[in-house]
C-alpha cells in the first residue's frame, strides 16, 4: 500500500481513542458523561443548523471540520474542565506535546492542514474559530440544561466562571448569547443551581 | 425566543439520543460497542482526509454533513446490523417512521433539507452519497481489522455477506476497495475469520 495511504488510515484508527476521552458534562437525561467524540459530532452538526446566527460570514464547512478536529489533542492531553484552575494551567503545554505526535502521523501536508485548523479555533481570531467557539460553548450548556445544572453543581461552579467562559459565544454569536445562553444562566442562578 | 429558534434548539437536544443508540462494531481494542454519533464523527473526518480516493468529484462538505446525520433516524429506529436479515426486512419502515417524526422537529425549510440529504444517501446514486457510503464501510471496518475481525466472529459472518456489502464501498472508491478493503478481506478469510 502507498505511503500516503497507509498514513491516513494510521491516523483515521488512532483517531478512535477519542470516543475513550470522556468530559464532565453528562449526557441528557445524565446517566454518563459524554466523550469529545460525541460533542464534537453534535456540535458540527448544532454549528451547520445555526450558522445563520453567526455574528460574522463563516465558512460553514470549515467550521464544522474545525469543530470535528478541535479535541483530537485529548487522545494524549486528556480533558481539562473548564472550571479546573490547576489543570488550565499545564493544559497549553500537554496539548502542544498531543499535537506534535498525533497529526504528524498524517502525511505532511494534512498534517500541517489540520494543525494550523486546530491552531486557528485556538487563537478564536477568525470568524470560523469564533462561531464554533460559540458552538463548544452552547453544546455542553444545553445538555447541562435539560439536566437541571447537573454539572455546574457537582463542580460547584459559579456565575461568574460560567459568564466568564461564554463571552466567547457572544463574540460567535450575540444572538444566541442574548436569547440562549443569558436567560438560561439567569434561570439558574434564580434556581441556586450556579453560585 | 423566536419559533424557528426554538425548534433549532430541540432537535439539537433531541439528537443527543443518538449517543445512545449503540452498534454491533466495537471500539478498537474491543471493550466497548461503538455508538452512532461516534460512528458518524469518524465517518466525517475520515471522509475529508480520504476526499482524493472518491471515484468521482465530491463536495466534501455536504458529504460530511451527511455523514453527520445519515444514522438520526435510529434514535426512533434502533441500528440494524448489516447481517440481520429479520431485522432488514422492517427496516425501511422503521427508518421512515423516525425520519418523520425527527425531522419535523426543525423549522420546514431544514427539516426539508436534511430529509433529502437523508433520501440522497439511502438512494445512494450521487458522488456525494456513494462516497459517504464507502465511508460508513470502511471506517467499521478499519475498528474491526484492529480487532482480529471480533465483529465478524461474533455474528458468524461470510466473506459473501461481507463483500456484498462492501460492493457499495467500490461505487464510492475503487481505490480504497482495491487497496484497502479487499486485501483485509481476503486477510481474514485466510485466518477464519471470515466464514
């Protein structure tokens, strides 16, 4: 088999390990937790349905691939919760490390192609990284949502952090930072569920 | 909040249940049953990084997004294995059921545009459906291959089973059949893995 081949498909079963990196938020109806291969999916798909409240012209295509791609690093770096400040502080360099060694399993000019697509929803200064920004962000609340703020009390989170993290979304999307993401938090603070 | 708004947000909580919906393929090293939205995040990545081998000119994004969303119907409908010749006998009727009922949960014009994206990869004769087609074979393969053809024991497949089923991964990519699937076919059959 070709060498070009044969990389790509390396890369395609290593890939697979990220259906075994599981994050803290819970599924609907919050009997598990999901992994980054479940929320990435649902939110390329979520970023494809409400693309027409991006705040700026993306590419929804590219948006969507960035959405798929955008925790592969996991597989090795593992998740860091939002809200883990001892964790946020070595995940740049543990992530850094998960990058090298798993795109460049792909052949040179994917690998380069999707490291700079990770490297862009990193930075968040284009329009494509701001709108799926938004949609990392509006995902997981959703579901935390439909769970009565499961997760937000498990973690003890509180308001501030939360807001603090969604500005993001606002920079994708006011629209769903105005209709979405503030009248759901304003719920759960009134409930107690957010500190 | 706005209507359309609205219906955007429950279908995008209502297809978290397709976390649930597990397949007869097992995650490679074998602990676990794949789920379809873990089936079909892989499917859509591997589909833009193997985009060159398509038999014919794709437009890869509407190919992934149709990889994203080709199994929402078995939220309702259950997954039903390749080799399951009760369970395919009920299946259209099944799957036609669920499309109804899920994708009524968008606004029209969406629910209409993904229900035809739906029809165009079950009728399976465009580029853009026979390649998401060769993806939906070959990526359960390449977890089983990595798994001594576990999935294929388990159920007492047959080489002809499995090589009728993957004549529809030759329409989307004789090259990927030819270089791919049948040398690992023909691998298995020569270790009794394959009836």
């Amino acid at each position: 088999m070709d060498e070009r081949l044969k990389k790509q498909l390396d890369f395609s079963l290593e890939i697979d390990k990220e259906k075994n990196v599981f994050r803290q938020t819970h599924l609907s109806g919050g009997v598990r937790r999901e992994n980054d291969a479940e929320h990435a999916w649902h939110m390329a798909v979520m970023a494809y349905l409400l693309r027409e409240y991006a705040n700026e012209e993306v590419d929804i295509g590219r948006v969507m691939l960035m959405c798929l791609i955008h925790d592969i690093v996991e597989i090795d770096a593992g998740d860091t919760y939002a809200y883990d400040q001892e964790g946020l502080i070595t995940q740049k360099a543990r992530e850094d490390a998960a990058k090298a060694r798993i795109f460049a399993l792909l052949p040179q000019d994917q690998g380069a192609e999707l490291t700079a697509l990770f490297d862009e929803f990193e930075a968040n200064d284009t329009a494509d990284a701001r709108f799926a920004h938004a949609m990392d962000n509006l995902q997981p609340l959703l579901l935390n949502h439909s769970n009565d703020g499961g997760d937000w009390k498990e973690h003890g989170a509180s308001a501030a952090q939360v807001y603090g993290r969604q500005e993001k979304t606002r920079l994708g999307s006011r629209l769903l930072y105005e209709e979405v993401i503030d009248p759901i938090l304003k719920e759960h603070i009134r409930r107690g569920n957010l500190k």
